[in-house]
C-alpha cells in the first residue's frame, strides 16, 4: 500500500437516535419560554399605550373618528369612542349638503 493514499472512510456512529430526542426537547424548551415571555406583565410603556389615543400620543399625534350623531345614543359606541379617541368629528352632520341644502339656505338642525 502507497504512504500517501487516502484510508477508506470509516464508519462513525448513528447520532439518529440521540437526534430526534435532543430537537424534540429543544423546541419543547422554545415553546414553554415563549409562553412564559407572552404571559409576562406587559411594561409601562405598553400599559401607556393601552388605548388607541394613548399609543397615537406616544409618539406625538391624535387619534380621532368621525361619529355619527344618530349613535351618540348608543352606550357602548360612545364609550368606545371616548375611551379609544383624542378628537371626534361630525360624520356627515357638518357635510356642505346636510347644511346649506340649498344655495343661501342654512340648516343647522338634525
């Protein structure tokens, strides 16, 4: 046999059976801490920003909507709409149509 001819290629042992087990326990680690990472107390930044105005405010802005007048007897419209807004404007109440219906003719009423 020639010194400089390369061995024949030995056979290392199977890691197949060590492997299925190691990703299983790996990813089963990943999902408990993700879990954990999920449930955790959110900071004060995020408890801040736990309303629509309050994140808009955050970085400088308002967060408004436009709401209909008809709904402002509607409880839980305007609850959510005084929760969630910094500004609110007429729907189309305030429309040119809705309150000059007629060239010179004002209407200011519902």
């Amino acid at each position: 046999m020639n010194s400089n001819a390369i061995p024949p290629p030995t056979r290392r042992p199977s890691l197949s059976g060590l492997r299925r087990p190691l990703v299983a326990g790996i990813l089963c680690t990943l999902g408990v801490l993700g879990s954990i990472t999920a449930l955790s107390v959110p900071d004060a930044a995020d408890a801040a920003a736990s309303t629509l105005g309050a994140a808009a405010a955050q970085s400088g802005r308002y967060f408004g909507t436009a709401i209909n007048a008809g709904k402002l007897g509607d409880s839980a419209y305007t609850t959510i709409a005084g929760r969630e807004f910094d500004m609110v404007t007429a729907e189309n109440e305030m429309k040119i149509d809705a309150t000059e219906p007629n060239r010179g003719q004002f209407n200011f009423t519902n």
